[in-house]
C-alpha cells in the first residue's frame, strides 16, 4: 500500500508565508522598480513582519532570488522540452538560447532581472538559480558531449557555465530580436568558442574567417567577450544615429 504525503500544518503555513512576500514582492517591483523596492515595502504589502521576512528570506536578494527560482522552473522546463530532439551540443545551445531569449518576456520578474545585462546585480540573483540548473541540466550535457568529442578540448565545464551565462544576460539587454539575427549572432559567436569545426553541422553555418583556433581555453573566452562587447556598442551606436 503506498504511503500518503502528509503536508505538516507548519510546512503549509511555511508555504503560505512564501507565497504571500513572493506575491507582495512582485506587486512592489510594479510600483517602486526592482532596485528601489525595500523590506519595508513588502512587509507593507504582504502584512509580514519585517523580522519574519529577515528569519525567513535572509534579505531583500533572498526573496528576489526565490521568486527568479519559481518563474524559473516552468521557463526551464519548457526549454528543456524544446531541445529534446537535439542530437547534438550545437543543436541543443542554438534550440535552447533562441528559446530562452525570445520567451523570456513571458516571464516578467526574470525579464526585468536580466535587462540589467551582466551587472553585478543580475549575477548575484540569478546565479543561485542557474548554478541548480547547471548541476541538473547543463553539466551532465557538457560532459556527455566532452566524451563525445563535441566540446573543444580545454575547456572546463565550471567556465563554459559561468561564460554562458553572462552571454544569455548579454543578448537578452540587446534586446528585442528577430529570429534570423539572434540565430546569426549564436552561429557567428557563441557555437565556434565551445565546438569543434567538425561538428559545426550545415544546420548551424559558422563564418569560418571569424573564428581563431586559440589553443588556450580562457583566452578564447576573454577574447568572444571583447567580440561581444564591441558588437553591443556598434548596435547602439548605429540605433543611436538611427533616431
């Protein structure tokens, strides 16, 4: 016979009690912004004591980074369904980041996280949730594909996570994005640091002349990232002129 799950009056009231400063929270971000909201406001909103908040969140990050955790299990899980039918580590980035950024609108609290771009704020929230992720999703993918063949040699699977997130928060701050071009900035910029030509499939068309065999891992990365960098600056450069 199978036991029944018991949920304890406390665990439900625990539960009750995340739920209100979660909703509380998000009602403040509407009305004060993300980097103005404060304990007293959600206190305010949420009829929670400010000492229950501190016992139970920490602080004002730990409740941000709870609610980045709840919107971001059904957005994971729906990328995570979108790349089932890859059959290779190219396929399943490409399939994957398009997704994730061209989604993540849908998730309000994790678009206004990540329009910060790669600042100290937005990697301080997102990267307690991300590291969960990494260690049940990406890390067994990279290490599959490394035996596989389908991840450059010398590159180590803690950077390539910490590289891909800072680039997610990167292309989501240059942002909105037609499908062609976000596809044409994975394939001419992301792909060729972290997969070997031969797995650079007619699928995914990389500009070979764009890409250096650089026999040191970190020196590849550092350089993608100054790559990176200059192409956001010329893209607001030339919106700018536009206007």
């Amino acid at each position: 016979m199978k036991s029944a799950v018991l949920t304890t009056p406390s665990a439900q009231k625990d539960e009750e009690l995340i739920q209100r400063a979660l909703g509380a929270t998000i009602l403040c971000i509407d009305v004060h912004g993300l980097h103005k909201i404060s304990m007293d406001h959600i206190a305010a909103e949420s009829g929670i004591s400010r000492a229950t908040l501190y016992r139970r969140f920490g602080n004002k990050e730990g409740i941000l980074t709870a609610l980045c955790q709840q919107q971001a299990i059904p957005y994971t899980q729906n990328a995570m369904l979108r790349t089932a039918t890859a059959n290779s580590l190219a396929q399943r980035l490409e399939i994957g980041t398009v997704y994730a950024v061209m989604e993540l609108p849908q998730y309000q609290i994790l678009k206004t996280v990540f329009s910060d771009g790669p600042s100290e704020f937005a990697l301080n929230l997102v990267r307690p949730v991300y590291r969960h992720l990494v260690q049940t999703n990406l890390m067994p993918i990279l290490e599959i594909a490394r035996e596989a063949g389908e991840l450059r040699s010398g590159l180590d699977s803690d950077e390539v996570s910490e590289w891909l997130l800072r680039n997610f928060l990167q292309l989501v701050a240059a942002g909105p994005w037609e499908e062609d071009a976000l596809l044409r900035r994975i394939r001419q910029f992301i792909l060729p640091i972290l997969i070997p030509d031969q797995f650079l499939t007619a699928t995914v068309q990389v500009h070979s002349e764009q890409h250096e065999s650089m026999p040191n891992s970190k020196a590849r990365l550092d350089k993608l990232e100054q790559q990176l960098q200059r192409l956001l600056q010329q893209q607001a450069q030339n919106e700018m002129r536009s206007d």
